[in-house]
C-alpha cells in the first residue's frame, strides 16, 4: 500500500497555513496549502484527497482506542 500524504501538524514558516506534501506527477515535490484553522484546513484537507485520490483511497477514522485518534491514511497497490 501507498500512504496518503497527511496534513501537517503546524504552520508553514513563511505562509503560517497548513499543508500537505505530496510527490507530483513526475516526482517533483509538491504542496496543498489550505488555511490557517486548523478545523477548516481538515475540512479542506479531507475534501482534497477524496478529490485527488477519488475511490483508490481508503480512509479509516480510528476511534481513540489505543491510538492517538489520527486518520490511516493507505492505497491500495494496484491491480
């Protein structure tokens, strides 16, 4: 399985926004800026990989028991 990018924990520097890091089309490294709530930049951030990674993403909401309560975040290898 592939990992989903995940949505930073803080800030960026320069534009005090969260974001994602991702690796672009032909490998490059690329960033998803969204806002600087971090409830709103979640919101957008969900919507962002359903958009992007459309039916391919598995996304698992864990409920807190034994972990932290973050998102799992995997993709399927292929066919």
């Amino acid at each position: 399985m592939h990992c989903i990018p995940k949505l930073s924990e803080k800030l960026a520097p320069r534009t005090e926004r969260y974001y994602t890091s991702f690796g672009g089309p032909n490998g490059s490294a690329r960033r998803q800026r969204f806002t600087k709530d971090h409830k709103e930049s979640e919101q957008l951030y969900r919507r962002w990989v359903v958009e992007t990674y459309d039916d391919s993403a598995d996304i698992v909401i864990r409920d807190g028991s034994g972990f932290k309560g973050d998102l799992e975040r995997t993709l399927p290898l292929g066919p």
